[in-house]
C-alpha cells in the first residue's frame, strides 16, 4: 500500500492511517505538527481531495497564515504539478485543495508548510490502481439503434395494417 517517505528534517513521525474513506499521515516537521489527509484513501484516476491540518507545535495553536503548497509527481512519467492550498475563517487551521492523478502507478505527494515560524513538509506516497476498463460505448449504441429500428419497424407496420384495413371496408 502506500508508504511514510520521510525527509531529515521531520524528527518525528505519527504515521500513516485510514479513517473510512481517508488516508491519514500525519508528521512533526520544523516548528509544525501536520496532518495529511486525502480522500479517497485509495485515490483513483482523477481528482482527489487534499487536506492539511498545521498546528503550532510549542503553543497547540492552529496556524492560520501559512503558506501550504501541495507538489504531486508521478512514477511512471515526467507528471507533476503543485496546488496551493487554502484555508477558511471557520477553520483556519486546515488547508484544503484538489489534486489530479492523470495515470494509474505511484505517485509522490509532497506537502510543504511555510510562515512566519519557519518551514515543514511531510511526503508520502500513494499507489493509484487503474481504473475499472471502461468500454468505447458500442454496445450501448448498438443496442440504442436496435431500439429506434424496433420502434420504427413497428410504426411502419402499425401504419401499414390500418391502411390496410382502410382498403378493406
């Protein structure tokens, strides 16, 4: 499954957790303590949603003024990209945003944390499978022309006999 990647300067790690649909991994980097959640917690192709929970690690404070950047790469490809993450009045502690993962395989999610008080980032990766094979649709357009043909067949005949029937009296 998805693994903690750690860089040097987190000195402490509470680690890595699934909560229903949400993965949680959580870290102490710099002057913070981070929560990362993602949801869903097995992402699949597309958008996902991203959160970042940035407490003050001396006074238990939520950090509200700090600039939270979200950095995904993939594996398998040179696909990367980064959000910013924003926050609200009602809960300024927690940055939220969306992020895409374009292809199935590994993908690396940097979290990085900047204010006042200094730096942090907490990394980790995630493994999104591919996705259900979704067919090109013929099927359905078949049985969609099979239906208007049926229908038309059975307009043309309905017509035909009443004509018929016309002739007949």
């Amino acid at each position: 499954m998805a693994g903690l990647i750690l860089h040097v300067n987190i000195s402490e790690v509470s680690g890595e957790s699934k909560l229903g649909d949400v993965l949680e991994i959580g870290g102490i980097s710099g002057p913070y303590e981070l929560k990362a959640f993602v949801s869903p917690a097995i992402p699949t192709l597309g958008s996902a949603k991203a959160f970042v929970r940035v407490t003050n690690l001396q006074t238990g404070s939520p950090v509200a003024d700090a600039d939270v950047r979200i950095t995904i790469t993939g594996a398998n490809t040179n696909s990367s990209g980064w959000v910013i993450a924003l926050n609200s009045p009602d809960t300024p502690e927690t940055y939220s945003s969306e992020i895409d993962f374009q292809h199935p395989g590994k993908w690396f999610l940097n979290f990085q944390v900047t204010s006042e008080i200094g730096v942090g980032h907490l990394d980790t990766e995630i493994e999104v499978p591919p996705s259900p094979r979704v067919g090109s649709g013929v099927f359905i357009w078949v049985l969609v022309l099979i239906v208007i043909g049926a229908i038309t067949l059975r307009i043309w005949w309905g017509t035909r006999t009443t004509a018929r029937a016309r002739r007949q009296t």
